[in-house]
C-alpha cells in the first residue's frame, strides 16, 4: 500500500474523526494499482495527481456505504488539468464492484464480513442454478409451454434516447445552449442568443456533425466566448457608430469572463448529471479569449452568413427619404438607396449578400483592424501592463 494513502484521504475527508476503514484504504491501493497498468502513461503534469485522484475516486464510490462525511478535494494540480484527469482514471478504472454513480451495488465479503452492515456474521449464499432455471428467462412463454405456434413479443420497446442539453439532434456539448442563454440574460442582451448558437454551429458542428478540427474540439469554452465577444462587437460597432477602443475591448472581455465563471454553479439540465452536462468544458482566462479570437478571424469564420444577420438586429435609423433622394450618393461615393437595402430587413432586393469590392475592403479593414487590437493586448501583457481580470 502506497504511504502517500493514508495522508492523502485524511486531507480529502478532513472531518472525518475515527480511523480510516480498511475497506477504504484496501479500494484506493487497488485503483492506483489498476492504474499503473491501465492508465501507464500521464504527462509529467498529471503523473503529480494520480495517488490523489485514485483517492478521491475510492472515497466518491465508498461514501454511501460508508457514510463518509463530505468530500473536500484539494488537488496539487490545477484545476482543469485534475479534472481531464479524474475523469479519465474513472473512466479507465475498473468498477466491477461499483456502479458509474459512486454506489456499492455488492458489498465484497470482506466489508459484509467486518461488520459494517450491523452483523459479523456470513450472509448464506444462494444455491446454484440449474440449466433450465438459467435459460427459463429467455424462453418465450410459448416455448415454456412446449407450443411451437408462434407469439407476438410482449416485450415493451426501448425508451427514447435521452435528450442532449444541446437539442435532440445536436451535435454540440449539452452545455453549450443553456449557457449561451445564461450568458445572455447575464448579459442583458439576449437578442444575440440564436445568432452565438448559430455560429458554434458552423464552427465547432458543421453540417450537424461534431468538427475534425481538434483544436476548436478541445477548446470549446474560449470559442464560445470568443464568438460571443465578436458579436456583441460588431453589435456595438454598428449601434454606436464607432470602433471599439481598447478600455471597452477590456470592459467586454472582463464581463464575459465573469459570466462565465459563475455558469457552472448557475446552469443545469433536468434529467443529466453535472459530469455529463459539463463534459468538455475548460476554465479559461483573458489570454484564451484573444486566442480564440484570432483564430476565428484567421479562418474567416466571421465571413459566413451567421455573423452577416448581425446587421438586422440594428433598427435602421433617420431613413425616411423620397423618391428623388433616395438615388443621391453619399460622401463615400454609394448611392444611399444600397445602404438602405443593406439595413432594411424586410427589402425583396437581397443585395447583402452580393459581395463587392467595396465590403470585401471593409472586411479587410474591420480584420486588420481587430488582429490589431489582439496584438496590442499580447504586448502589454508581456511587458506587465496588462489588467488581470481572470
């Protein structure tokens, strides 16, 4: 038995008065054993936490059966890298005396035999079988009965496939959708809602199937707050009338990275268990977002019709116009009557989406103008200026 044991489940049950019960410490030997052949190779960060989370995974199957008081988990590692790693081990781990949920199904004979369950005594066990009781459950009663006439099957159908939190036929995490709608009610902003979950849609399940891309599979939270960020952005850009400086990229960031911090104590699925609802999910911080935000610009994401409908979410303003005027040109050099067919959302003529010279150079300007912006941010967190707002 590793000497590290004993310490380790004392810091994880730190109220716990008596002894440590042999049941306990007899599971937690034997998972880190089965993970040294199972789960051989961690990375060097990981290998840190294997004796504790091989602890910790012992004492979440044994709580019931023991009635141990709360579990307190304070891993050496960081946060994220020891949950990839909890659930991994779990996954791996065998559990051929305990269920998926952490609840002893059959009591081993040495815990029946210590006197947990009120008697030292050997419980009886059942006799054998016979052949024919064995198989008499999976005879139909026709066949029981020695009449060859065939029988409809009296067996009920399957239940329906439980629904993901992400909608019957999404491809996406179950915890992307409620969290877009949390961010935006958070937010105070949730007309942006469908056009966000449309653009996780394109970009992380394209065509209604999960992406190849692993590097947006993997990164799934700083997506999601970058696709929020360029939204509300570009939202602000055009409601406002001007560019966004950079104490309000900083403010936008800051506000994103508070919301969704609080998601996963605020936002459930009825139905799911918090480690299914939350599989996939990363902690993130400001330096992710920017990431996530540049790799979105760089494929040109934002180019494809979701980020396009932005546009109609702005009411158009001071467009009443004659007939004679609406043919005159603005300063710019376009006739005023193709900008108001690019506000009006309820137009037949569907110029917006005619690419042209003239958006194709707004596109440019708008990239250069937040790679910019990203990069301006990058420099002054290596030099120390930057505002720690994680």
């Amino acid at each position: 038995m590793s000497r590290t044991l004993e310490p380790t489940l004392l810091s994880l049950l730190p109220t716990y008065s008596k002894d440590l019960p042999l049941p306990l410490l007899e599971l937690a030997s034997s998972l880190l054993n089965q993970s040294r052949h199972s789960a051989g190779t961690l990375k060097a960060e990981e290998e840190v936490a294997r004796a504790y989370a091989c602890a910790h995974i012992a004492c979440e199957r044994l709580k019931i059966t023991l009635d141990l008081p709360p579990i307190q988990p304070r891993p050496p590692v960081p946060p994220r890298i020891y949950k990839r790693l909890y659930a991994h081990l779990d996954n791996v781990l065998s559990a051929s005396t305990l269920g998926r949920s952490g609840r002893v199904r059959t009591p081993s004979s040495k815990i029946r035999e210590s006197g947990l369950f009120g008697s030292g005594q050997r419980v009886p066990s059942r006799g054998t079988p016979t052949k024919d009781e064995s198989l008499a459950k999976f005879r139909s009663p026709a066949a029981a009965r020695g009449d060859d006439t065939p029988t409809r099957s009296t067996r009920k159908p399957p239940p329906p496939a439980k629904k993901k939190g992400g909608g019957p036929v999404s491809a996406l995490p179950a915890w992307i959708r409620p969290t877009i709608q949390f961010m935006c009610k958070e937010l105070e902003d949730e007309r942006i809602g469908r056009t966000v979950l449309a653009g996780m849609q394109t970009i992380a399940a394209p065509h209604g199937k999960p992406t190849k891309d692993e590097r947006v599979s993997e990164h799934l939270t700083p997506l999601l707050a970058a696709v929020y960020f360029l939204v509300s952005s570009q939202l602000y850009v055009l409601e406002q009338g001007k560019e966004l400086d950079d104490p309000q990229y900083i403010r936008m960031r800051k506000a994103i990275l508070n919301v969704l911090g609080q998601a996963q104590a605020n936002v459930n699925v009825n139905g799911m268990d918090e480690d299914e609802l939350w599989i996939g999910w990363t902690d993130i911080r400001s330096k992710d977002i920017d990431g996530a935000v540049s790799k979105v610009v760089q494929n040109g994401w934002q180019k494809e019709e979701w980020f396009a409908g932005i546009k109609h979410m702005v009411k158009a303003k001071d467009t009443e116009t004659n007939d004679g005027d609406e043919e005159m040109e603005d300063a710019d050099g376009r006739q005023f009557s193709e900008k108001l067919h690019v506000q009006r959302g309820d137009t037949m003529l569907q110029s917006r989406w005619n690419m042209t010279e003239q958006k194709r150079e707004e596109y440019q300007a708008w990239k250069q103008d937040m790679l910019r912006r990203i990069d301006e941010v990058e420099r002054s967190r290596t030099s120390g200026m930057e505002i720690d707002v994680s």
